[in-house]
C-alpha cells in the first residue's frame, strides 16, 4: 500500500513539469490549442509504442465497442474541456486562483466520491474524521499557495465575478477527479489501460486541433519551433500519458480522495522546487516555511483519508 501512495505522489510530482513544457510551447506557438495537440500526439505515439512491445492487440470488435456505455469515451472531451477553462481561469483569475481553485475541486470531489461510491469505487463513508481531514487539506492548501498574503494584497479587487469564476475551476477539479474515474472503468472494459489511454488522448488531440482550426490559428505555426537543446519541451506528452495510465490504476486501488490528494500534494511539492531553483525558465520564488507547513499539512490530510 506506501508503494502505491508513493507512485500517486510521484505521478501528481510531474504534472508542474508538464505545465513547464506545455507553457513553453503555447508561448512559442501562441496557441494552447495547438501545445495541448503536439503534447497529446507525442503522448499517443509513446502508448503506441508501447502497447506493440508489451505484444497486446488493438483490436476490438466493433459491435463491442458500440455497446459500451456512452460516457466511458468521455475522456477525451473532458480534458479539452479542463484545457479551456484553465486558459479562461488563468485570464480572469490568475494562476493562483486557478491553482487554488482546481486544486480544491480535485480534493473535495474525490472524497465525495468515495463517500458516494459514484462510478462504482469502493464506498468510504464520510464522517467527521474525513470533514477534519477536507478542512486540514483546504488549509494546506491556502497556506502552501500563500493565499493569505494575495488576500492582504488584493482582497478588495476580489468580485462576485471572481467568485464565480473560482467556482468553476472548482467544477473543473471535479472534472479531473471525474476523468481518472471514467478510465478506471474504461480500462477494465479494454482489458488495457494502455489502449484507455491512447483513446483518450488521440480524441483530445483532435480536437484540439479542431479548436485551434476554428480559432484560426494555424497547424503550420508547429514548424516555427525552437528547441535550441530544450528538448524537455516535448516532455508534456509523456507525462499526460502517465498521469491518464496513473489515475486508471490509483483511483480503484486507493479511492478517488486519497488520489487527488496525493496528487495535489505531489504537484505543490515539484512546484516549489522548481519556484526554488528557477528549473525549466520558470521565474525564482525562494520557497518559505509556511509553504512547506502547507505541505505538511496536506499530507497529514491523506494519512487522516487512509486511516479513516
């Protein structure tokens, strides 16, 4: 069980190292649309791969396919979807307010989750140690992402727009928790995760380039690249095929709360050392005490989530 809680940390670790590479690319490109398509089809070519050298079969009969439920192939339009409300979130809100606000929705729907038993997880009742646990994460969190200084700063600018723009990226959290639900039932209908996740990233990767066809921006803007030796900024495909494999497996195993929480705890940690030593053209932020407290906190929260 530590070895699988571990493997949910380290796969939340890499999401930051992810958005490094994606960012790099949408700059460059000055289109997330067509950053998410290169990211999903090297994603989809490292499955690819992959599934030809562990020898399984792409095949599966048509009319099997056609009978599954509707919504197990919702993956795909799911993570387009998070792609677009993080592009409108981080214009209106901020990256600290869509952090926080997806982060939370991460947490609190994978304990509702559990609770509920939706998608047909293994039931873990919510009681008053789980609520102990959701109001230590919350504050965790607030704590690690310095929350109270931005409020000391601009809490008077903050709306009712703001508000509600904060609960959409709340929404957008349950939307992941969501997606690592779905494939978890989806891969068990494939008999592979592998092939679980090259669907959904080959559907997200078209139509991301729908969208950015749409939008009028240009597949050809992919030729202006440069990598001048930053070849890291390919890695993004990599680690979304990672991440979509690693929910499929965690979420049954360990439930959807003590995933997403790992996993939000694994993105604050790689995220402030990356702040810390300013890898990967990411600005220098020296990380304080209180940030690492905000750690501890959140992974105090998972041990709690375990036990309860």
């Amino acid at each position: 069980m530590f070895a699988l809680l571990t493997l949910a940390f380290i796969t939340g670790f890499v999401i930051p190292l992810q958005m490094a590479a994606n960012g790099n690319l949408r700059r460059q490109l000055r289109s997330p649309f067509l950053a998410s398509c290169i990211n999903c089809s090297i994603g989809a070519i490292i499955l690819t791969v992959l599934i030809v050298v562990t020898g399984e079969s792409f095949y599966r009969p048509l009319d099997y396919l056609l009978n599954l439920d509707w919504w197990l192939y919702l993956s795909g339009p799911l993570g387009m979807i998070i792609l677009i409300v993080a592009i409108l979130l981080s214009a209106n809100i901020g990256m600290l307010g869509t952090s926080l606000s997806t982060m939370t929705g991460m947490m609190v729907s994978g304990l509702v989750f559990d609770a509920c038993g939706l998608f047909d997880l293994p039931v873990h009742q919510f009681g008053v140690g789980r609520l102990f646990a959701m109001a230590l994460m919350l504050i965790g969190l607030a704590i690690a992402l310095n929350l109270p200084r931005h409020l000391r700063k601009h809490g008077s600018k903050i709306s009712l727009a703001t508000v509600g723009w904060f609960l959409v990226g709340c929404v957008s959290g349950s939307l992941l928790t969501t997606q690592g639900a779905i494939n978890a039932i989806f891969r068990v209908k494939l008999d592979s995760v592998l092939l679980c996740a090259l669907i959904s990233m080959v559907v997200t990767a078209v139509m991301a380039l729908l969208v950015a066809i749409c939008c009028g921006q240009s597949p050809l803007r992919i030729l202006k690249i440069k990598v001048q030796g930053r070849y890291w900024i390919f890695i993004g495909g990599f680690m979304g095929a990672t991440n979509i494999v690693a929910a499929a497996i965690f979420v049954p195993l360990i439930g959807a709360g003590a995933t997403m929480t790992l996993g939000v705890a694994g993105q604050l940690c790689c995220a402030m050392f990356m702040d810390h030593i300013g890898m990967w053209e990411v600005e220098v932020r020296r990380v304080k005490l209180t940030q690492i407290l905000g750690l501890v906190l959140i992974i105090g929260a998972v041990a709690l989530i375990r036990l309860m």
